[in-house]
C-alpha cells in the first residue's frame, strides 16, 4: 500500500467506514482554508488593521466563539431526528457564506459591523457543526477507536490552520487590502471541502433517527438540560469539574497576549509563536499519543492525568509572567500545549462515556453549551483581574493580581484535578458506553 494511501485508513475500521473517514480527512485539508479564517485570534487582527475597529469589537470577536457554543443546545434540538451529514453540509455552506462576506465589506464603519455580524454568525453555525459531528463520530467509530479516528481529523485540521494563518499573515504584512482575496480563495477552496464531505456515511444512522425522535416523543421529562445533570449525577460532577478546568484555562489567554504584545513588547513573530503557534504545533503532533491512551481508559481518568500535567505548566508561566521572562512563558506554554492537545480530545469525546446511545446529542449539546457559558465570562474576567478594575473604570483604587492571575488559574486547576480523581474513583463500577 503506498505510504499516502496508508496515511489516510486506521486498522480495524469497517470498509464502508474507512471510506467515509478518508473523505473526512480530505474535507479537514480543504474545508479549514475558509474556516480557519474565521479563528477570533486572525480575524481580530484583520478587524482592528484593515476596518480600525473599536476595542470593543475586538473583544466581542475574540469571545466569539463562546458565544457560539451557547448555542449548541438548539442546535441539539434541530438536528434530533434529522439526517447528520445534509445538516452539516448546510452549516458549512453558511459559513462560507460569512467568509464571502467579510471578502467583500467595504473598510468603513459599515463593513465593521458586516465582520462582527459576519463572524459571530459563523462561530454560532460552527458550534452547530461541532454539535452534529460529535453524533456522526460516535455512530461509526467504536469506543476503541473513536479517540485515534477524531484525533487523526483534529491534527488534520491543526496543521491546516496553523498554515492558513501563518501564509494569510504574510499575505496581510505585504499589502492589508489583501484580505478581500485571502477570504474569497479560502470560501472557494472550502467549497471543495464541503463537496468532498458531501459523500460521507453514518452507520446505524436511520434506527438513531428513529431513537431520537422516539427520545423526542418523550418529551422534557427525560432529556431536558436540568433533568439530565438531575438524573446523571456522575455527568453533572464531570461537567461541574469541567466548568472549573475551562473557566481556568479559558482566564488566561487574554493577559498572556496583553502580557506578551504589550508589556514585554514582543514582536509579532514572538508573539504569535507563544500565543498560538506553540498550541496547535503540539497539539497537532501529541494529538496521536493522547488518542492511543483515551481510547483505552474513562474519560475521567484521562482528565485527572491531564489536569495535573496543566497546573505544572501553568506554574512555569506564573514564574514566566512573575519574571517578565519570554523563554519561561514560552516553555511553560509548551508544557501547556503538549496537555491541551490531549484536552481537545476529550473536549470532543468525553461526553460518550456518560450518555446512553439515544441522547449523545443531548449530551453534547449540554457540554459544547456550558462550554458557552464559562467562556462568555471567563477571558473578560481574566483580563479584568490581571489589570485591575482601576485600568478599565470599574472599581477605582485596584491595581489588579498582574501575574497572581496565573497563580490562581492553577489553584483552579488543582481543584479541578482533585474532582476528577475522586469522580474516577466512583464511575469504576459504572462501564464505558460503546
């Protein structure tokens, strides 16, 4: 078999699975040229260079994505009952759309709010993606490859990213009015990918549909949001210590960006190397590794490891932002980084291990939405606290935590490793869905 040909198929998968999830690996080589794009950290950046945008757009654009998730629970109800693969495929058509877009806003006050409605409209589509995908992952890849399969498409989509940005910052550096051209080549590179997604099967798919609408019939007393953390109170422990986990993580990447580009007036090169060309550059290449391992143990307990190797990176960017050192925030930032690349797995996947086979959309929809919910505050209150009130008129006479901020993002990380540990000790008798 030719390495290339070998690159694209995971042993053990069904043929007719194998094939589904070679045209997804192609869509993840195409399709992320348009949304990459999209990311709150390249197109705030755009927004504030080519239409002078006020902070506080840039600030709605980098929250963006959080405001998205907090929409994944319609999303959950729409796509009850309904075929997976069409609904993606239109929700990745509008989203191109939003990419066309932003190609052709005038730089003026008016094409400023077309990027903002342009860009929260896409971030709300692609947590409906997310949401619908999640179903589709877990109907054909078994519980034993499920993490290995995903992964493969998350490096896949990683690497994409890391160089659309890098070549769209080139592009943007030799002349700004290059981004009309940098968001038409990406919408119409993307429409590849969502042609080639097109072709994609879910197994068991119809006796899932009729599962869900059977779920549906049921009515709220079964699946609703509240009643569902009532019900299964080892998921609502999970998610509480998830909430705990992202709230700590999702603080610090403002004042780390504030921290690097401003305080230590680090160059753009240097900056966007710690910010985020570190993350997705590990993310892409531990990805493999992290899959291997949560494919063979409770999500719970893959958190619990996980967590503590995230605290230990965060108190090597304590120590980074406490010293105004580049090079510990940087090795801090791959300790972290190296971490989140298993993370992100479990971000995707971890709900399957909770939820019954007729409520996997349910379930993610009540994770991807509380996701929402902490990140609607949290890198606000990131900032706030490592400013101070004072900085931004709130509260006169505070000076901010400054580097405490790191500190104290450990601590909440700690605690969220103590829950999982203890949360992985009591689903022991409970056994994996699959």
């Amino acid at each position: 078999m030719p390495p290339f040909e070998k690159f694209f198929q995971i042993p053990d998968l069904d043929p007719a699975v194998q094939k589904s999830f070679r045209r997804e690996q192609l869509s993840e080589l195409t399709l992320p040229l348009a949304t990459s794009l999209m990311e709150g950290g390249f197109v705030s950046v755009v927004a504030a260079k080519a239409f002078d945008v006020e902070p506080w757009v840039i600030a709605v654009i980098s929250a963006s994505p959080m405001f998205g998730n907090l929409s994944s629970f319609f999303w959950t109800r729409i796509a009850s009952g309904r075929s997976k693969v069409p609904m993606v495929v239109t929700l990745q058509m509008m989203v191109l759309l939003c990419v066309v877009a932003i190609a052709l806003s005038p730089r003026s006050h008016d094409g400023a709010w077309i990027v903002l409605i342009s860009v929260v409209t896409a971030r709300v589509l692609i947590a409906g993606i997310i949401t619908v995908r999640s179903v589709a992952w877990s109907l054909n890849y078994d519980r034993a490859l499920r993490a290995r399969a995903t992964g493969r498409l998350q490096a896949i989509t990683s690497l994409t990213v890391v160089l659309t940005t890098s070549l769209a910052g080139w592009a943007l550096d030799a002349r700004p009015e290059n981004f009309r051209y940098v968001y038409a080549a990406g919408a119409a590179l993307g429409c590849i990918g969502v042609w080639i997604f097109r072709g994609v099967l879910v197994q068991g798919e119809k006796r899932h549909r009729v599962l869900e609408r059977r779920g549906a019939q049921e009515g709220h007393r079964r699946d609703g949001f509240l009643k569902v953390l009532r019900s299964d109170k080892l998921y609502a422990r999970y998610q509480l210590h998830q909430f705990t986990s992202g709230m700590a993580n999702m603080m610090l990447e403002p004042p780390l960006v504030y921290l690097v580009s401003k305080q230590l007036g680090a160059s753009y090169v240097v900056s966007i190397g710690i910010v985020m060309l570190i993350p997705f550059t590990l993310n892409l290449t531990t990805m493999p590794l992290w899959a291997r391992y949560l494919d063979k143990v409770h999500v719970t307990e893959f958190r619990a490891r996980q967590n503590a190797g995230w605290v230990v990176g965060v108190l090597i960017m304590f120590w980074g932002a406490w010293t105004f050192s580049l090079a510990w925030l940087a090795v801090g930032r791959v300790v972290t980084g190296i971490v989140n690349g298993g993370g992100s797995l479990a971000w995707q996947l971890g709900h399957n291990d909770f939820a019954p086979r007729d409520q996997l959309s349910t379930y993610m929809g009540i994770h991807v939405t509380l996701t929402g919910v902490r990140g609607a505050f949290a890198p606000f209150l990131g900032m706030a606290l490592y400013l101070g009130w004072d900085a931004k008129g709130y509260v006169p006479g505070s000076s901010g935590l400054s580097a405490w901020v790191f500190l104290l993002a450990a601590v909440l990380g700690v605690i969220a490793w103590r829950g999982f540990n203890q949360l992985r000790k009591d689903v022991r008798s409970r056994p994996l869905n699959r």
